[in-house]
C-alpha cells in the first residue's frame, strides 16, 4: 500500500519523540514524516533511542528499516516544552504538503501530530483547529470529528465552543448534516453496512419530557424522526448518563453527543491513551493521536505512543477499505 503522511505537529511537543517510540516498537504500516530530519536525529541522540532517520525524496522511498523524512527545515531550533510562533509556518507548511500528497494519491492518508493552536495564532492562522482547517484545504463545507477505540466511537455535533454557545446554536439541521455525514464514513471507511446512531439528549434525562428543557423535544427529536424517514438508523434522544455503560455500548455504532464533552469524557475514560481522531466528510483520509502537544513532558522520553500508533493503523485500515471496499 502506500505510505501514510505523518505531519510534524508542533515541534516542541511530544510529536517527534512519539513517532521515535512509534517507529521502535515497529509492526506498523508503512509511513514517513514530513518534519525536520535533523531534529528528529537529535532527539533520538537526546533520548539514547537507535533510530536510523532516512532523509527521502518522494514518498515512493519511504523504506520499513528506517524513520523516514520528508526533511523541511525549522525556521529556529526547537526547545521542548518552549513552542515559538517562528516555527509556525513549518508546522502548517507539512499539514498542507501531507493533504496535497494524499489529495494527489501518493500518500494512502494523512495523520497529524498535534498542534500548539496558540502559536499558530500568533503567526497569522485563523482555524479553530485542524480538522477545521483540513475542511478549509479540502474546500469542504461540513467535517465531522470522530473519535475512536476498540470499545466506543462517539461524535460531538458541536466542537470546539462554549457550552453556553453550543447550547445556543444547536440546531436540528445540524445534528441531520452530521449524522448523515457519520452514517456514510461507518459505510465507506469502517464497512458497516447499516450503522446504528444513538443521538443523546441535551438535558439532564433527556428533558424529562420538557420538564427539564425544551430542546430535546424541539430540536433534537425532530432530527432524530428525520434521520429514520431517510431510512438512517438513529434512536433517541436519549438520557446521555446511561449510554455509556458497557450493555449500552452494545446496542449501537457510534454515539452523537451535542456538545464537546459529553462524549469525549467517556471515551477518553475508557481508553485515555488509545483514542484516534478521525475527520469524515473528507476526500482524503485524517486521522490523529487523541492528545495535545503535551509540552510539560516533551523532551523526556516517557509519552506513550500508543494514540499514535493506534491511528497509523486505523488510518491504513481505512485507506484498504477505500481501496478494497
């Protein structure tokens, strides 16, 4: 198959040292790095980690006996734990080429180091994140960021807002846009042939029958009866404090949550270091450690790389299914 697309991820993160850990635990599909090489073989020196790092070409030479790297300079040297806005536009600079190389077919997908939002901030970007800018590149109008591990898949239909403003802007051609969005990636990338959506409820049990709230009656019902007309298996709304137990989880797919948190608390506390990001409703392939640039520990050695590891294989066994059906 082809080789996946790693991107750098801010580089005073934990995104170079988990790719070293990565590439040492081997078994993995084949993938490159578009990073700084030197970097990368400092911090394998740093580390006392014997990690060949291949400096490649073209993504045809990536090789399984080595790290290899699509090398693009940093503007100064990373410090661990010290993200600085002057890196910015290299660390932008490798998402875009990882999207033009899946984009153009000679990278089977894109996988993403986490980024220091701050930063790029500072250095003129203006994306609330990755899987909003991804859409942008992509010129696609709605994403959907999903979540993964063996035990649970959830999907919050509104991302990175305040509850305040989540609550506010919830609507039900919202929660129809995004489920009909997850409904064909589980088709088309995890080869579920009928996925079965269980939608929660906003409110404390659901409402209560708008005891406790209106906006499962009004807004997320009406979405919910919509999406079966469609022929789309979707149930609820439904009490989001019972969903998540290990009976429930047997019963659907994936859960659609409103709201950031009310589906990233429980996989995050069911497989903290496991969970892969996904991003359906591209035309390309994404996915994504589930963790942030962990700067308080960069440098040390000791971030797992099990996120990652977890989404290079997801990411492949996607890109088989798109190829292979």
């Amino acid at each position: 198959m082809l080789p996946l697309a790693l991107t750098m991820g801010d580089p005073a993160g934990i995104g170079g040292e988990i790719a070293l850990a990565a590439w040492r635990q081997g078994g993995l599909p084949p993938f490159f790095l578009i990073d700084d090489a030197d970097r990368l073989e400092g911090a394998a020196a740093d580390l006392e980690w014997a990690v060949p790092v291949k400096r490649i070409d073209d993504p045809s030479q990536t090789v399984p006996d080595a790290l290899c790297v699509l090398h693009r300079p940093l503007a100064v040297p990373a410090v661990p734990g010290r993200p600085d806005p002057a890196n910015a536009p290299a660390v932008i600079a490798a998402i875009d080429l990882a999207v033009e190389l899946a984009t153009e077919g000679r990278a089977a997908a894109v996988v993403t180091n986490p980024i220091h939002k701050e930063s790029l901030y500072q250095a003129g970007f203006r994306f609330p994140g990755h899987t909003e800018y991804l859409a942008h590149l992509a010129e696609v109008e709605r994403v959907v960021m999903l979540l993964a591990c063996p035990e649970l898949k959830v999907v919050p239909v509104t991302i990175h807002l305040s509850l305040r403003d989540a609550i506010a802007g919830l609507s039900t051609l919202q929660i129809i846009e995004t489920a009909r969005i997850v409904d064909r990636g589980l088709k088309r990338d995890f080869g579920i042939a009928r996925p079965r959506l269980a939608v929660a409820g906003i409110n404390p049990h659901a409402g209560e029958g708008g005891a406790l709230g209106r906006e499962d009656l009004d807004i997320i019902a009406p979405a919910v009866a919509a999406l079966r007309a469609e022929g789309i298996d979707a149930r609820g709304p439904l009490s989001a404090d019972t969903m998540f137990h290990a009976e429930a989880r047997a019963g659907y797919d994936v859960a659609l949550g409103m709201y950031h948190d009310q589906v990233l608390i429980p996989i995050k506390t069911l497989d903290f270091h496991g969970g892969v990001n996904v991003t359906l409703g591209l035309p390309f392939i994404r996915t994504s450690p589930d963790h942030g640039t962990a700067f308080d520990i960069a440098g040390t050695g000791t971030a797992r790389p099990d996120s990652l590891i977890s989404a290079l294989r997801l990411a492949a066994h996607m890109a088989d299914r798109r190829t292979h059906g």
